[in-house]
C-alpha cells in the first residue's frame, strides 16, 4: 500500500490544544474570580459578576472552603 492511498491522519495537535484548553477553563475561571470582585467594588455589571461567579461561591461552601474564597476576595479588595 502507498503512502498516498493512507487516510490522512494529522489534527492530533488541534485535538491536544483543545484539551489544554478544556482543562485549564476552571482554572482561569477560578482565578477570574479576584479580579471580578474588584470590579464588583466599582460597580461594574454587579448583576452580571454575581450571575457568573455564583456557582464558583456555591462550590466553595459546599466543600467547606468558603473562607479560602474569602481570603482570595479580601486579597482583591
């Protein structure tokens, strides 16, 4: 068989990017959290901020570690 009967088989890297990404969306999530309560602070979209970080607060008070948060938030302020 050829070389150029194979299917062709590259897109590994794009299936490896995608990945990377998709593990490292918590964390960039997670880390968003200081900056959004600073702008929270100001006033700017508190609706919005609350809407988007509610979950990441639920989860931290459903694992016990809402006073970690805090610390995080308080370092922001």
């Amino acid at each position: 068989m050829d070389k150029k009967d194979e299917p062709d088989r590259g897109g590994g890297g794009c299936a490896i990017a995608l990945v990377i990404v998709l593990m490292l969306l918590p964390v960039v999530y997670a880390i968003g959290f200081g900056p959004a309560v600073w702008l929270h602070k100001r006033d700017v979209a508190p609706e919005a901020i609350e809407a988007i970080y509610n979950p990441l607060i639920w989860a931290a008070e459903a694992v016990g570690q809402e006073d970690r948060l805090e610390q995080y938030a308080d370092w922001w302020q």
